[in-house]
C-alpha cells in the first residue's frame, strides 16, 4: 500500500510491505530515509535510520536514510587537490564530497505499490561539475523483507560517460534493547582492505579477518574489495541469522560481484546509533586512480543494483 504523507513543507510516499514500512522523498535526492519494521511483539524495529529532529534545511547532510552517492563516491581529487576531478578528456573540474545527487532534485516519473522511479535533474552547479549529456534514474522495489535499488544511467552524450557511484545506508545499531556494538558482527568477504590518504592515493588498509565485532575500531574508514562473494552481513555476534541484514551488489543476471566493487564501513561515533555498510561500484577518487572507474558508451546504458534484505 501507497500513501503520501506531508512534512515540513515536503511531501513524503510512505509504503506498507507486509510488515515493512518505508518512508522517502524521491524529489529530494530520491531519498530513502527510513525503513522500519513491525515485530511479532508489537514493537517496531528501525532498519535504516532516520533521525527524528532532522529538518529539510540541510537535507542532503543528514546523517540517516540512505544518501545517493553520484556520480562518484566521496572525495575525488585532481593531482592533490580536492574536491575537484579531472575528465577523461582533461578538463579540471569540481566535484563536491559524494558527488551530486544526494543535494539534488528529481523528477519523480513512478510512484506505485511496488516502489518509485526518480530522473536526476541537474541543476547549473551539476552541469559545470559532470558536463554531459546523461538521463540518471534511481529505482527502488520495495519487498516485505527486503528492498532492491537500481541505478540506470543511459548516456546521450558523444563521449564515453565516466562514473562510480554508490550507496550510504544508515543502517540501526544496535536494533535491539540493551545491546552495544560489540553484541553484532561484520562478516565482509573481502580479500583487500584499502583507505584514502590526504592527496586522494589509495594506500594499504587495515588487515582484518572474514567476521569482526562491529565495535572494531580498524572498520571505520575502511574500503573492502577482492569480494569473494556479493554479501556482506550484520549479525548478532551470538550466531544464528535472526534479524540480520544482507547487503548484497549485484550485475543483472550475474551472481557475483561487479569487479572493483566495493563496501566501505563507518560510523560517525561509537556510540551513534547507526553504523554505516556502503555499497560502492569502487572506491573513492576512481576518476584518478582507476579503480572501480565505469565508461558508459555513447548510447548505451549500464546499472548498478543493491539489495538489501532481512535474514529469516
């Protein structure tokens, strides 16, 4: 079930999937903001969350939902300096932190029970910062246990059309009443583990194994990649899957992992009261480096699909 809720001036869908509920802004940044979840008990768990004294007056900033990160991740630089990027033809550019979207507004071209369609409509500032001629969509399948998001970006432009993008999940943790950090595991099934220094390089990472406690220090600010498998999960450390959450990147049609994909892991604190699990195509400053770096021939498309699901 479909209905739309006005908040603060803007005018928010709401769906009912079973026992799932999902609040978002598709006009602002196709803006996912908060999934929650009716429990056998009466209660109701936060999925992603979402705080509650957040305003629309610097939406793209609030720390919740799940941000749209496009047409690169976080901080790109070009020779050192940040937040600037340069074309694959050699134009120097600007790029502000994750990209465009998030900040930006969208046409919303589908709302129905299933989910919601949403085009990208770039404003003057994006034009300069990523000029080409593009149709960006965010799509999202709303599911009783799990959700799906898929990007789609068809290239109208005469030149191959550079991009990285990815996903910001605020995912609730701890979900359960009493419970620390330490009471949930990680298991990412990555084989390399990188990080950014302050000139944009990727430098070697922390080495942690397959499970770690969510209360490991090392995780935050680490990119996972040489992913053996498309997964990564929070689970209760106690063992068992109940309420656990699968992230899965997925290609159309394909099993495994896109190459160079990527899932980074952070929190703003210990003691916030999300932690982030973040889907990315690769990662940060993928215009210099390479790493995870997608062209999108001239009309032709590519996706990037996300799934994220309830372990029962």
């Amino acid at each position: 079930m479909l209905d739309t809720v006005s908040h603060l001036g803007e005018t928010l869908h709401r769906w009912r999937v079973g026992r799932s509920t999902y609040l978002a802004c598709p006009a602002r940044g196709a803006r996912l903001m908060n999934w929650s979840l009716a429990m056998a008990d009466g209660s109701v768990r936060d999925v992603i969350h979402w705080p509650e004294n957040a305003t629309f007056d610097n939406f793209a900033s609030v720390r919740g939902g799940n941000p749209i990160l496009f047409p690169f991740n976080a901080r790109t630089f070009d020779q050192g300096e940040i937040y600037h990027w340069r074309t694959p033809e050699g134009e120097k550019l600007p790029m502000p932190m994750h990209g465009l979207a998030r900040q930006g507004r969208f046409t919303v071209e589908r709302a129905d029970a299933s989910g919601f369609s949403a085009l990208f409509q770039p404003d003057a500032a994006a034009r300069i910062a990523y000029p080409y001629a593009y149709e960006f969509r965010v799509i999202y399948r709303f599911g009783a246990s799990s959700l799906t998001c898929e990007f789609d970006l068809k290239n109208l432009d005469a030149r191959p059309l550079p991009w990285s993008a990815g996903h910001h999940f605020y995912f609730t943790a701890p979900w359960e009443p009493g419970r620390t950090r330490a009471d949930y595991q990680l298991e990412m099934p990555a084989t390399r583990h990188l990080r950014q220094d302050k000139s944009g390089k990727l430098v070697a990472g922390p080495d942690l194994p397959l499970t770690a406690s969510l209360a490991e220090a090392a995780l935050i600010d680490t990119f996972h990649l040489g992913l053996t498998r498309p997964t990564a999960t929070l689970a209760p450390a106690t063992g068992g899957r109940s309420g656990a959450i699968e992230i899965s990147l997925r290609k159309k049609k394909k099993k495994s992992p896109p190459a160079d994909a990527t899932f980074v892991t952070w929190s703003s604190s210990p003691d916030a009261p999300f932690y982030c699990v973040e889907p990315w195509m690769g990662p940060p400053n993928a215009p210099e480096t390479g790493v995870g770096l997608q062209l999108v021939p001239p009309a032709k498309s590519q996706s990037f699909i996300v799934e994220v699901a309830l372990a029962t």
